[in-house]
C-alpha cells in the first residue's frame, strides 16, 4: 500500500477521535481545563494557538455583493485539534513532527444563490505546512492565509480551490467582543464552556473568482475565535449558530444547542449601535425553524433535513426576522459535514448574516 496514502488515513482518523471525544469530555479528561481566572483574556496572545485544548478555530464569514448587486457568501476556518497521540512515546528517541499530536484542517467555501463551492486541506503540526503566529498575527494552511497586524484592525484573507479564489481585505471598525462572562461562554445545562470571542465588526472588500469569471466584491465579515476541551454534552445532537448585521447597525449573535432528553440549550449575545455587548439567556431568544431541506449526503448517503428557513425572536430588543437561506444546498460535505451559508432577513429589520448547522 502506498506510504502517502496510509499517512493520510492515519491523520483523517486522528482529526475524527478528536472531534468527537470534544463531545464526549469528563472529568478524567487529561487535558488543562479552562479555569475561571484563564478568562483574563489578553490580546495578541489569545489570537494565538492553546496547544493544551482540544479543539480550537479561527472562522470568518463574509456577505459580499458586487456592483450589480448580486449576493456571495465566503467562508475561511482553520481547525486545531489535539488527538491522543503520545509524540515521546511514538518516537523514543527523536521528535517527528510528522507524529505531532496537533492535528490542523481547514475549510474554504464560497457560497452563490445557485452554487455552492468547498475545498477541505489537512495538516500535520510542526511540518510548517500550517500554524498560527504572532508578531505580525499569521494564521495559514498551505497558501491560505489569515493574516493581520496584532489588534486585528487590519487584516487580509485568501484561499483556493478548483472552482473558486479569492483575496479579501478587512478592516474592522469596533472593538473584539468576548461572549459570555467576559469570554467564558457557557454551552450546555451541565456546564461545559468555551473560550469565545469575536470581531463583528470588519468592513472587506476584494476580489472573487468563480469558474474563472471575477468580481469586485465588498461587504461585512465577522470572525469567531473559540477553543475548548468540550463544547458539547454526551446527549447534545449539535448546534444550530446564525450571526446577524442589522440595518440599525446593531448585531446579533445566537445559538442553541440541541438536546432531545434534556431540552435545548440557547445563548447569544446583542451588541448596540454603540457597540456595546448585552448578554442574551435562554429566556430572551426564540429560534422557530419554519421550512426544511432535505437531501441525501454524496459521501456517506445520509439523509440531511435541515431548517433553512427560521422566525427569530429577541423581544427584549424588538427583533421579530424572518431567515432565509441564499442557497438552500450550502452542505459543506467534508470529513465533518455541516450546513455553512449566508442568509437574507425580512420582518422587523433588514441586513444580512451567516447559518451553521451541525449534526444533521
């Protein structure tokens, strides 16, 4: 059998453990937690990698338009995940960093009313083929970058793949925004948390290609940072997450986890036209799905049903929306598939955002 393929397959069923004993954590979990004073966040220094944690991503998403109005959606993600690997063990004598167990995998995706493109890469950790850096902040798997001086008010990003480019300037506009209690964003009934924060606030401009045909595109992006040892609970299906750009310059970041023994959980967080954070409880948020999707997955024949169509209520704050998918097939059918793509809004307030579902 052939040495590359053999190593490649090692490293898809060490990235898959990962994920899913992050879902599956207890309290002999032989990783660092996060205790309540590591939520003295720091930056740069928390832009960088938390080697320690299990699972860990830097994830942008972007609504853009061209001059004719027309409506894209990019997706940029690199995933760290720690596996169970032993590297003195496996070694003995001398480190390989081709058994490190720091296991890297990216996502690109670009996301049209009737298309929808992704590519997946994978990495091993120190080859130098992927990482994260500081001094200037330098996130990158390959030739995809997130790049960016160290307070994140500047930035660049690019990607590739078979069907699609692009390279996108940002700039953001407002200060980071640590969900939760200062960071420390709570994600199931029993307790399991993350580190989590965001920068809402980026204006991006730059160019696109798709089948070789290009265009000049600007709009808003919002970035996710978030690590942790578990995010979700042993009877947590997976999450259903929408962020929102409103047309009163307000934002909205929801997300409910879901549980069919113990009821689902819901979070989020509102953030003013001053640019002020409020934290949303369960009590506050209404997500209602009102029409589904259904498709069989290309990989593993699974039926998908997912909701791309929801009633989203934030009374507290006056937001009755209706969601709507800009394209209804936006599956990301990777190793981990999920359904990543932008949405259009209707109802109390107009703007624009971006749906991720998992575990469908």
């Amino acid at each position: 059998m052939n040495v590359n393929f053999i190593f490649i397959i090692f490293l898809l069923l060490n990235f898959n453990i990962g994920l899913a004993q992050n879902v599956n954590h207890t309290d002999n979990e032989p990783y660092n937690k996060i205790s309540s004073e590591r939520f003295d966040l720091k930056f740069p220094r928390d832009h960088n990698a938390h080697k320690e944690f299990k699972i860990e991503w830097w994830y942008i998403t972007a609504n853009l338009k061209n001059e004719n109005g027309d409506s894209f959606g990019i997706q940029w993600t690199l995933f760290r995940s720690r596996s169970e690997l032993d590297n003195n063990k496996a070694t003995k004598h001398f480190k390989n960093p081709w058994i490190s167990d720091q296991v890297w995998m990216a996502h690109a995706a670009v996301t049209t009313e009737d298309g929808h493109y992704y590519e997946e890469k994978f990495s091993r950790g120190d080859t130098g083929q992927s990482g994260v850096e500081l001094s200037p902040f330098l996130a990158w798997i390959d030739d995809w970058e997130f790049s960016s001086n160290n307070d994140w008010s500047k930035a660049s990003l690019k990607a590739n793949g078979k069907q699609f480019s692009y390279e996108l300037n940002l700039e953001s506009e407002g200060p980071l925004i640590l969900h939760g209690d200062d960071g420390k964003s709570i994600k199931t009934k029993d307790g399991h948390f993350s580190a989590y924060y965001s920068q809402p606030f980026f204006k991006i401009e730059g160019k696109l290609i798709i089948n070789n045909k290009s265009f000049d595109v600007q709009g808003n992006a919002w970035a996710d940072r978030e690590w942790s040892n578990a995010i979700l609970g042993p009877n947590q299906e997976g999450w259903d997450w929408i962020s929102i750009h409103l047309d009163d310059e307000t934002k909205l970041m929801i997300f409910r986890v879901r549980d069919s023994q113990r009821g689902d959980f819901y979070s989020g967080t509102f953030i003013s036209d001053q640019k002020q954070k409020i934290s949303l409880e369960g009590k506050d948020i209404k997500m209602k799905p009102l029409k589904y999707f259904n498709r069989k997955n290309i990989k593993n024949k699974k039926k998908s049903k997912v909701p791309i169509e929801w009633n989203i209520v934030i009374k507290s704050h006056g937001i009755d929306l209706k969601l709507k998918a800009l394209n209804k097939n936006s599956f990301v059918d990777t190793l981990v598939p999920y359904w990543e793509g932008p949405i259009i809004l209707s109802g109390s307030h107009k703007g624009f955002g971006y749906l991720e579902m998992t575990g469908y």
